[in-house]
C-alpha cells in the first residue's frame, strides 16, 4: 500500500507553520493553508530558506524540513 | 552579524549578572564556571567587563525554567528552542533563560551551556542572529568543539562593532598586572590593601565602581562585590602620571576628572579626551593656585568641591562660576579639621581620607556620623 503520506504531511505542515510563528513572525490568519505562491505563509518560508541559504522554493523540501528539526536558540530569526 | 533594531546596546562597560537559580543537570560550580567563561568569550574583544551578583537586580539575570516561566515567550520541551535572551535594557531586558526540558552539559554531549550561553550573551548585549553558518550567533545549534575558537570574525566584527575593540595591549599589560588581591603580591613594591597604615592619593566614583589611586596603580570595587581588581593606571589611561593628586565623577557626563600637580585630565571610560592636560586656572582657579587635594561632583546640587590645604572652592556647573574666594572645610564640613588626601561620594554620605583615616559625613546632618579604617571598603 502506499505509505499514509495524508498523516506526515499533515504533521510537517504543522511543524513548519509553528517553526515560522516562532522565528519568522508568520501571523495564521485563518484560512486554510494551501500552497500558493504569494500566500502569507510561502513568503515566510522563503524568508527562512534565504536566511539560512537554502535554494529559495517556498516548498517545504527535505532540507527545509530537516533544518527546521534543529534544536537551536529561542529568539527569532527576524526582527518582531 | 547584526543588531537589534534601533541597536540598543549597554552604555556602561562593567554589566553585573547574576546566576538566579540553578539546574540539576549540572553541579553549581559547573554552571558558574560555565556561564563566566561565555562572558569572558565577550570580554576578550571588548572593554566589557562583568561582575557576579550573588543578590539582588542584576543587568543580566540568568535562569534555567521549562514550559511559560513569565516572558510571553514559552519553552517548547526538550528539543527545539534551547534557550533565549533579550537585548540590552532595564528589567528583562539583558536576561537570559535556559529551557530546563533540555539536558545541560558541560561536554560536547547533550546540550552545552558554555557554548549556548555563550550565543544567548551576545543577545544581552545588543546582537541578533547571524546568517553566517559559522558565526557563533548563527540561530541553529551545532556540535560543540571545543578545539574551534568559539568566536567567528563576523561575531567579533558585529560585537566591536558596538563596544569598540578591548584595549588589547593594555589588556595584556592588565592580564599581567591584574591582582586580585595585592595581599597575596609577593612584590614589597606593591601597596598592601589591608594595611593600617594604607593611605590614598584620591578616590572617586566611576560608572558604578569606586576608584581608589594610590602611586601607579588603582584599585577598583564595585559596591556590590566583595572583591576588587587591582591594576596599574597606566592599563587604562598610558598617558596619564602616577601618584595623581585628586579625582571625581561627573556620571551625566560620563566623564572623570584627574588631577596631578597644575595640570588636570578628563577621561571618558579608557579614553583621555583630546585636548588635555589643561591647566588649573583655566577651571577658574587663580594662578597661584599649583595643585589640589582632593576633589568631589555633587550631582544634586551639580556643584563640584576643590579642597586645598584647610580651605575649599566650589565651582557651580549651572551659572558655570567658581566661588570668589575660598571656605574653611571645616565651617561646611564640622568634623573634617585640616588637609585631606581624598573624598568620594556614595549614596547620601561623603568620605573624607586624611593619613591613615577615613571619615563618613553625612550630607543631610551635616556631622561627621563614623570614623573607618582606609581600608573599610576592602575585603580585610
């Protein structure tokens, strides 16, 4: 069977959406998150990317994800 | 690097802190050792300098917490967020706290409190996050070496940046030169600070510490701490000549004033303004006068206190005019008979040193309200 990607995705979604409230200011507001290029949410992970010198798609790629599993220091990353 | 929006940084040089409580992961002396050798990191390459508090505020409070502990910004559990600070200023501002979910260490296992702590400092003083991978201000934690220099140019650029650098030579000459205590010094050349017999050239307040002068060194304490640093004059201000005859404050200004024979300086922090020595008339004095005992700034009144021999002139910052002609001491000061060697003032009391004694005077009284050894303000 294929893996139950639905459950992953769906906790990484997670994962990024709080690593970016935390570090990079991203405000939800409330719609649904669906990728779209200009949404609120894609250009907070393109901040990140760019901060951190990754390739800059505003998806959230492996080396993006394995980034945002770092431990690493409280303060954000971008003035608040 | 770069730096807090509206760079706020410290604007004093010696920042105290203060360990609040401790984790169980570590042995206290381990945390000690931990945290002041992350500050030292700072230290090194600038003129900050830091004192430890065992009690009260503290410009940089320390503290291990887990989960909301009080700062609108909550630990997440182990992993994740390791620690935080906040940027120079009053109250939280400086603070650094530690999330207590983590395992504390002080090997390149776990997570290493001298190296994070040592990032979580370079907050307190006005750094942000770095992008560069290899800065110690880089957000994202990794495996601590200790065999790699923790600081990366970019941290040493961002943080002389806003300190200056430390005056290295001089650093040198004061690691060398720095006592701790001269009681130990094997050196006769060197003053005892506990001896009955200790006398001063001058003493004065200096952002926060207490400057006491004696031939070519000074020794330095901060009302706060126990201890006190001895050095040579010459590691903070080469120019200047030893045995300087007087010495004061002016803390709005930033500036300190030192006097030696006709001739007096201002310095602000290591630095002798441009310009000086200027000679003692040019304060108003009249030229007969060639040298003065001892000096005081009284930032209430904004009235600053020349003593020469039995007699005193006051010079009055607002209408910028020195007195017309002298007073006895001993008329405005009941108690304080004859020549004095130095005074300084601390909170609401003026202390007057002549020979081998030290009088408190309180200035609201008007009476002199104890009689202390020189060395009342060392740890004898």
């Amino acid at each position: 069977f294929p893996a139950n990607t639905r459950q992953t995705e769906e906790e990484d979604m997670q994962l990024i959406q709080k690593y970016l409230e935390n570090y990079y200011g991203f405000k939800k507001d409330g719609e649904s998150f669906v990728w779209k290029s200009n949404n609120a949410m894609t250009q907070k992970l393109k901040e990140m990317q760019e901060f951190f010198g990754l390739e800059v798609t505003g998806k959230l790629d492996s080396g993006t994800l394995d980034l945002v599993q770092k431990h690493r220091c409280g303060f954000p990353d971008v003035a608040g | 690097f770069s730096t807090f929006a509206g760079e706020p940084k410290w604007t004093k040089q010696v920042l105290t802190y203060r360990i609040v409580n401790y984790t169980p992961d570590l042995r206290p002396a381990d945390v000690n050792a931990a945290i002041k050798k992350a500050l030292s990191v700072w230290s090194n390459v600038t003129p900050l300098r830091f004192i430890k508090k065992d009690r009260g505020d503290a410009d940089i409070m320390i503290s291990f917490a887990a989960r909301g502990h009080n700062d609108f910004t909550p630990f997440d559990g182990p992993g994740g967020s390791l620690a935080h600070a906040f940027a120079p200023g009053k109250d939280l501002g400086g603070d650094a706290h530690f999330d207590e979910d983590e395992t504390w260490t002080k090997s390149p296992e776990g997570t290493n409190l001298f190296y994070v702590a040592a990032h979580e400092f370079g907050h307190s003083l006005g750094l942000f996050h770095s992008k560069d991978p290899n800065a110690l201000m880089y957000p994202v934690y990794r495996k601590f070496d200790p065999s790699v220099l923790l600081l990366h140019q970019d941290d040493i650029t961002g943080i002389q940046y806003l300190y200056g650098s430390s005056p290295s030579t001089n650093n040198d000459q004061r690691e060398s030169t720095e006592i701790k205590d001269p009681t130990e010094s094997k050196d006769p050349a060197l003053p005892n600070s506990c001896s009955s017999s200790l006398t001063f050239d001058a003493v004065t307040t200096f952002r926060g510490e207490i400057m006491f002068f004696k031939d070519k060194h000074i020794w330095r304490k901060h009302p706060a701490v126990r201890t006190t640093d001895f050095e040579l004059i010459s590691s903070f201000w080469p120019q200047l000549p030893p045995g300087v005859d007087a010495a004061y404050e002016i803390p709005q200004k930033d500036e300190m004033v030192i006097f030696k024979g006709n001739e007096f300086w201002i310095v602000r922090g290591d630095a002798i303004l441009p310009g000086y020595p200027q000679k003692l008339y040019t304060l108003g004095f009249s030229k007969d006068v060639t040298k003065i005992d001892a000096a005081f700034h009284n930032g209430i009144e904004e009235k600053t206190y020349y003593f020469i021999a039995d007699k005193f002139w006051s010079y009055d910052e607002r209408s910028r005019s020195m007195d017309r002609k002298s007073s006895l001491i001993r008329d405005t000061f009941p108690g304080i008979n004859g020549k004095i060697d130095a005074v300084f003032q601390h909170e609401n009391f003026l202390y007057f040193f002549m020979g081998r004694k030290q009088f408190e005077f309180d200035s609201d009284k008007k009476r002199v309200t104890r009689f202390l050894k020189t060395n009342f303000w060392f740890p004898c």
